[in-house]
C-alpha cells in the first residue's frame, strides 16, 4: 500500500520563514554594500588611480561569513534539511538575481528577490515540492542572467 508523502511538520511556515530570512539578509547585505561604497567614494575621492578601502576587501567575506551563519542556525531552526545541499546554492548563486534585481528596479525588489531566492531553494530541500522549487529558482536564475546579459 503506497502512502501519500507526509512531512512531519506543516512546510508552509517554514518556508515563509525562510522567504523572511532570504528577505533580511539580500536588504542588510544590499545596505551594506551601498554603505560600503558611500565609505569608498568618500577616501577616494582624491586619488587618481585604483583606490582600495578596507571596507572593499571585507565586504562580500563578510557579508558571505554572516549569511551563512543565519541561514544554518535559522534552517537548523525551521527545520529544513539537508542544509548542505540547500545553503551553498543559495549564498552562492543568490548575487545574479540581486544584482538584476538592483539595477532594474532598486533596494525593494532585491528584498523580494532575496524572499523569492531563499523560499524556493528551501521548498527544493522536500521530495514532494523539489521540482516546483527547483524550477522557480531556475527561472528566477535564468530571468536574471537574461536581465543582466542582454
């Protein structure tokens, strides 16, 4: 007798809380990052040639070093496993999307982004729901990397 796939816990809330998790973390880094380079502009702006802050040689380590932070602790917390085939793409991959959702439309949609990013990776770690998350994440990618290269 074949049973229908049950998951222990209801998935919905968890995947909104990792929809609300992507959403905090792609605004704090894409604050951060507008921050940083305000920071840049303003030491370099007397200087001709190639100029360097601290705050550009830290600022993706570290906006990568606390992402990963959040997420495990947070994924561990939501329950949503395996957490090392859904984390590294999701941090890895996460920048096409934001970086498409920056330039056409600003720090909003990369918030929506970051929600829409983290929420169909997480619905991808479930059997039941993996295509219907894998697919939204790859047109996610896809509508990106078009956006960004046409």
């Amino acid at each position: 007798m074949d049973t229908p796939l049950a998951e222990p816990r209801p998935v919905i809330p968890r995947v909104i809380g990792a929809a609300a998790t992507g959403t905090v973390l792609a605004t704090g880094a894409g604050h951060y990052l507008s921050w940083v380079e305000h920071r840049s502009n303003q030491a370099c702006e007397t200087t001709d040639g190639l100029c360097f802050t601290w705050w550009d040689l830290t600022a993706i380590p570290l906006i990568t070093t606390i992402a990963l932070v959040v997420l495990v602790v947070v994924y561990k917390q939501l329950g949503i496993r395996p957490r090392l085939a859904v984390i590294p793409p999701t941090i890895l991959l996460a920048p096409f999307p934001f970086v498409a959702a920056q330039t056409t439309a600003g720090w909003w949609a990369v918030a929506i982004t970051g929600g829409a990013w983290s929420c169909a990776l997480a619905l991808a770690a479930w059997s039941r729901y993996r295509i219907l998350g894998i697919t939204a994440a790859g047109t996610l990618l896809l509508a990106s990397l078009i956006v960004l290269y046409r």
